[in-house]
C-alpha cells in the first residue's frame, strides 16, 4: 500500500543532493511517497507517481520527523518550587535530583509507564518521531533497571545514566563501583548508550576520572558513549568525550578555545540543550562558533523535571535562533540530521529515499515557522 503525500509547499529533505543544493535539500510545491513505513519517492508534485491513496497537507510544509538525542523521560514528580527558586536568584547545581530520585521511587510501574506514554505523546504531538530516554533517577541497581526497562517500551535508543549524581548519604567511590560494576552488569543488556554527568564544578557529579572509568567501563560492556559535558562550568566534559570517541557531548555550555577545536576535529557532535539555560537563567551556549569552527551540532530538548520541563523542539529551535546564534535552517538542521548523527542513524532525520517515513508537518508554508512563531502549535508527526 503505498500512500502519496501532496499539498506541500516545501519540503526538507536533508539530503543536498536533491532540491536547492543547500544542507536542507529543499524541493518547493513536492510530493512524497510512502510504502512499507520508508520513504519511496520524493520530488517535484507535478510528477508524482501514481499511488494506492493520497493524503493532501493542504499548502503546508514537511520536515524530517524531529530526532530529540536527550531525554530524561522517565521520572515522577514536579520539580516547579525549584524552578520558581530560580526566578528568585537560587543556582542550578544537580542537587535537586535527589528530590526526583525520591518521588520515582515512590512510583509503581504502572504510573511511571503511565507518565513516560503521555511525555511520549506530547512530544510526538509537537513533531518529535525519535527519542533517546535516559535512566539516571534510580542510583540503585533495581531502579536503574526498571528505568531502562520502561524507556526500552518506548524506544530503541536508550541510556544508562547510573553515573547522573552520587546518591545522599552514599560514598563516592562505593557508589562508582556499583555503577562500573554490578549496575552496569544489570543494566548494560537494556541499554545501547552509557552517560555520565562530567561536571567538577557540581559537588553530585563526577570529575574527569570518575567519568573516565564510567565511560570505559560502559564501552567494555557494549554501550556506545554520551556525556553531559561543560553544562556549569569550563571544565574536562568536551575533551575527555573527544579523547574517547564519544558519539555525543551535552550542553556544551561554557568551552575554551581547546575545546572548540578538540570537537572541530573529531567525530563527537555537540549537542546544545538551550531549554536547560532558559529554565536555568545562565548564559546560553555559543552556536554560532562551535558551528563556524566545523563543528557537528545537534540540537535536543533535555526534557527533565530539573533543568528544562519541556520537550519541544519548536522551543528548541526558537531558542537556538534566538540565543545562540543559529539561522531557521541551521537550527532544524541541528534537530534532525544533526541529532540523527549524534545518535548514530542514517535512517531518520532525513526524508530521502529508504529513509524512514517519519514526517513532521509544519503549520505554515516554511519551515521557518518554528523559530518565526515560537509557543505555537507549528509542528504535528504525521500518523501515516
Ligand atoms: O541534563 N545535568 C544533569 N542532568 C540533567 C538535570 C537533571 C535534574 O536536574 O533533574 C540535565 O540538565
Ligand atoms: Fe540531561
């Protein structure tokens, strides 16, 4: 059965190859086919083929299903006091995560599985077709297994975050052993990536040999390799990502000169997290010059009960525009394909031929509506 999809004014293919020859691979007044769940056929409408049915987008534009590569998704409870703390002058430094470690406890499977589908479905509802789910608010074995058990439900990319803070009341070098040890024996068969939360400047997080040994460990028990880098501070986060061949480094917030340079040329994407500097009131990270080095950037919403309760990426992209320097079409850019590599897929963030038909309609005619009419409805996945 294969579906043609019409009434697109523009459409973002990501492949430069196809359309206007710029990055977004831009084709104006197109047509998309869909069969088996890939995209068969993309082009100009007025040579479309003939299908088995056809949907009309009624003079909208389509993008690549948006790729969100940090996501905190499962958890219970609110963390608004600390939030409105901040409006009051309070710092962000991770010690409110405890209070989530707490509440998550404190939740059966069937309300955390409850809570996850819903954030799953407000993310989908705001164009995301691509999630990665992190652990990271269970700090024992049990719970960081039934953290990743849940997030495995919901999709493929998921994260062991065991190493996200060390737990009150635990010791520092007790608890890196669980996590380098018997948690990661536990949790490594339920995840494809390992964390850690690399900020000295954090007396919860973890140094630069600590992250180390989380991070080699991981590596030795399958997982590819993510780290929150850089987010309060300049600190060890970008280049120990670099030194290991991390496919990802977060936040990337406060960097030096090396740092740039190490990410310039490596094959770790940057992936800038702005709705954590919105709802944590410090400066956002510099887009434009990690992209005018040559960096990869991906953009991603960080969706947490602490640092930022949102998980859309229409605010993402806003916020990018805005505050860190980026054009419409570097941003969306940075929330598909980009966020695509930093999580090691050629199938999504595009819309190619063999691509995974994950489309995300725009209510406008460009794609330069998300940044243009930032806190609208402006992106919906499409249910094909
Ligand atoms: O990515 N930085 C560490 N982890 C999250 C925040 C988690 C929390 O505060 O609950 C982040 O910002
Ligand atoms: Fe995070």
């Amino acid at each position: 059965m294969s579906t043609l999809l019409h009434g697109i004014t523009e459409l973002v293919t990501n492949d430069p190859g196809l359309g206007d020859g710029s990055a977004l691979g831009l084709l104006a007044d197109a047509a998309l086919v869909v069969h088996a769940g890939r995209v068969a056929w993309v082009g100009p409408a007025a040579s479309a083929p003939s299908c088995d049915g056809a949907r009309d987008l009624g003079g909208r534009a389509v993008v690549p299903g948006f790729v969100d590569p940090h996501t905190h998704l499962v958890h219970a409870g609110d963390r608004a006091a600390e939030f409105a703390a901040r409006a009051a002058g309070q710092r962000y430094d991770g010690g409110g995560i405890a209070a989530t470690v707490a509440a998550t406890a404190a939740a059966g499977d069937d309300e955390l599985r409850a809570l996850l589908a819903r954030r799953v479905a407000q993310a989908r509802a705001a164009g995301t077709t691509t999630l990665e789910v992190k652990s990271g608010y269970g700090l024992d074995v049990a719970s960081e297994v039934r953290a990743l058990r849940l997030a495995g439900e919901v999709t493929t990319e998921t994260t062991f975050l065991g190493a996200h803070v060390v737990p009150a009341g635990a010791d520092r070098d007790d608890y890196l052993d669980l996590v380098t040890g018997a948690m990661l024996t536990a949790c490594a068969p339920l995840a494809r990536w390992v964390d850690v939360f690399c900020e000295p400047a954090s007396p919860h997080a973890f140094d630069a040999d600590e992250a180390r040994a989380v991070l080699l460990a991981g590596r030795a028990a399958g997982l590819g390799l993510r780290v929150h880098g850089n987010q309060l501070a300049p600190g060890p986060g970008v280049r120990l990502a670099v030194e290991l061949g991390a496919a990802s480094v977060d936040h990337c917030t406060f960097l030096t000169g090396d740092d740039v340079a190490a990410l310039a040329g490596s094959a770790t994407v940057a992936t800038l997290l702005p709705g954590v500097e919105f709802s944590t009131r410090t400066p956002y990270p510099d887009g434009r010059r990690l992209l005018d080095a040559g960096v990869r950037l991906a953009l991603g919403s960080d969706c947490n009960p602490g640092t930022c309760a949102t998980s859309s990426v229409p605010f993402v992209i806003a916020l990018a525009v805005r505050e860190c320097g980026l054009s419409p079409a570097e941003a969306l850019h940075a929330a598909t394909a980009g966020a695509a590599a930093s999580l090691r897929r050629d199938d999504v963030g595009r819309l190619g031929v063999g691509a995974r038909a994950d489309v995300t309609v725009v209510d406008g005619p460009s794609h330069v509506h998300l940044a243009y009419r930032p806190g609208m409805p402006t992106a919906r996945a499409l249910d094909l």
